[in-house]
C-alpha cells in the first residue's frame, strides 16, 4: 500500500494531537528527537510541522492528510477537504482593544475611529480573516463601503482603505496595544492572557478546533482513500468514545425487561445468562451524559454494577457508506 503523509502540528496543538494519536492505537515514537517521527502503523509517514503551514502544504499535495485548526484552515483559505471536526483544541478568535477603549463592539470601534478621524490599526496573525470579517461588520460597509482594509506585513501591503489597517503579527500580539496597534484580534481559550494584558473582548470572529484535512486528489486515489477512510474511522472512535460508557450490571429474571427498557446500546444491550439460575448479565454503552440519570433507576432494580471508560467506540458501517458516496 502506498503510505499516507500524515503533517501533525508542532506547538499548541502538539501535546493533545499526540494523546489523541495514542487512543487511536497509534503509537508515535522519536518526536522528541525528530520533525520526522515513527509510528506502529508502517503505513502512516509523520512530519512535524507548524500549524499554519499545514493547510497550505496539505492543499498542494506535499502531505495527504493532516491536523491543524480550523483558524488555519479559513485563514490560509488552502483548497482541503476538512473530514473530522476532532474536538480538541478548542478556542476563538476574539477581537480585543484596551479596557480605556470607549467602544464595546467591533462597530462601535469603527464608528468611534472614524468619527475622531483617526486610522484603526488592528494586529493580528490572520490578516486575511480579520480583513473579511470587518469587511463583513454593517458599520464598516456603511462607512467604507467595499473598499478592503489595508493589510500591512513585511513583504508589502494590499488593500486601499488607509482609515483601517491590519498588520501581520508574529507573536506577543496581546502585548501591541497601545504602542503598535489600536486593537488585536488573537486567539484565546480562556481569556486570561488578553485580562492579563489590560485588554477587553469586543466581540468573537471565529470558533476553531483541531480538524483532520486532506488533499482532494489523494481522496480520489483508491489505495490512499481506503487509508484515510481506516483513519476517520479510528479517530471517530476516539471521539465517541469519550461521549460514551461502557457498563455491565447483573440483574434478575423478574427485574430484566424493566432494565432493558432503560438501556441503550449501539444495537441493542448484550444478554448473557449467569451460572446462578434466574440470573443475567447485561452490557451495553450509554452516553455519558446519561449516565447519572440512569444511576438511580439502575440502583433499585439490578446489582452489580461496573462501570468502564472504552477507548474506542467504532460504528463502522457509517464509515464504509460515507466511504462508498465518496466514490460516486
């Protein structure tokens, strides 16, 4: 089989890429020492690299699939095909300005700039994804019309609207305010950083997460798609997994149909006698958040009660219909 080049993300996204890569049962070895790192699964070939360039590379083929953020994605506007949301990594985009800022609002930014004639800098690392979203805000198009910001980074400028410019940040964005920048736009997941910096958020631009990419042409490759399709199936495991628990219970014959009706299970609870005559056995998996409201029910009406926490969870024949629709 053709191996899969595989760009995982250096930096924020490093650790729990690594420990979603270990619940799907691959083991990643060397990454420590190398941006080339092994793995158990010969067919899978690794290269370690910064989350913004992977969209990019992935979109032209160098890599067939990879991890980044959605931010990266809508940023670098790469022609990918996103496959998996992978539910970690979670922050947003929010657009930030000094808690003196007399505005609450990225419109109210705009009208307040404008009406004391004054330029609006705003710094960021997704020149390209601020510039749509103020393009997009109502009061920008009610005072600028369609005329784009400039966006200003050290190989040049583009853009013709001089009162609203966006620069390209390399880092420490939080810290630009007052002396570089009016306002920043930055990712955060808590907020912390931004109130620790004096700064306040005016509004959210995006949501973002880690998502699993891939190049269009390597989905059309029969042996690299049957590939791909085992590693969305993996990771989907991974993710459901942790949605779910697994639980066993004893109960008695008179006592069965009352649990059954209580139980879910991906196709129905499993029922096995015991040795004890008048007995059985149950298992099944029930959403997590389920799981406490069953607890009572379950209490008075079976006994011994285990608990586990599955790793992987895998309702293959949803994997294998997608599969069969994307060779259509």
């Amino acid at each position: 089989m053709t191996k899969i080049l595989f760009a995982i993300p250096k930096g924020s996204l490093e650790k729990a890429t690594f420990d979603f890569l270990e619940k799907a049962f691959v083991k990643i070895y060397g990454r420590e020492r190398s941006y080339r790192p092994t793995s158990n699964d010969p067919d899978l070939k690794f290269k370690i690299l910064r989350p913004q360039e992977i969209p990019i590379y992935v979109g032209d083929g160098l890599y067939d699939v990879g991890i980044t953020g959605l931010d990266w994605v809508q940023e670098t506007g790469a022609d990918v095909k996103v496959l998996l949301n992978l539910e970690f990594g979670a922050a947003k985009l929010l657009m930030a300005v000094p808690k003196t800022t007399n505005a609450n609002s990225s419109n109210e930014l705009l009208k307040l700039y404008n009406s004391s004639k004054k330029i609006l800098r705003v710094s960021t690392e997704y020149p390209s994804m601020v510039s749509r979203y103020l393009l997009g805000l109502s009061e920008y198009k009610r005072l600028y019309q369609e005329e784009e910001p400039i966006i200003i980074t050290p190989w040049g400028k583009k853009g013709s609207n001089k009162w609203v410019q966006v620069y390209l940040s390399f880092g420490a964005t939080e810290a630009k305010p007052p002396e570089e920048a009016d306002a920043i736009a930055d990712i955060s997941e808590t907020g912390t950083t931004l109130e620790q910096n004096g700064l306040k958020p005016i509004d959210m631009i995006v949501r973002s997460q880690a998502v699993l990419i891939a190049n269009k042409l390597a989905l059309q490759n029969q042996g690299k798609r049957e590939k791909i399709y085992d590693i969305i199936a993996l990771f989907r495991g991974v993710i459901e997994s942790s949605k779910k628990l697994h639980i066993f219970l004893n109960v008695k014959e008179d006592n069965l149909q009352a649990v059954l009706s209580l139980l879910p299970g991906l196709k129905g609870p499993t029922i096995s006698n015991l040795s004890k005559p008048g007995w059985y056995a149950v298992n099944t998996i029930v959403d997590r958040s389920e799981y406490i409201k069953l607890l009572p029910k379950l209490r008075k009406i079976a006994q011994g009660l285990v608990v586990h926490e599955p790793q992987l969870i895998m309702p293959l024949e949803d994997i294998a219909k997608e599969e069969e629709g994307a060779q259509v």
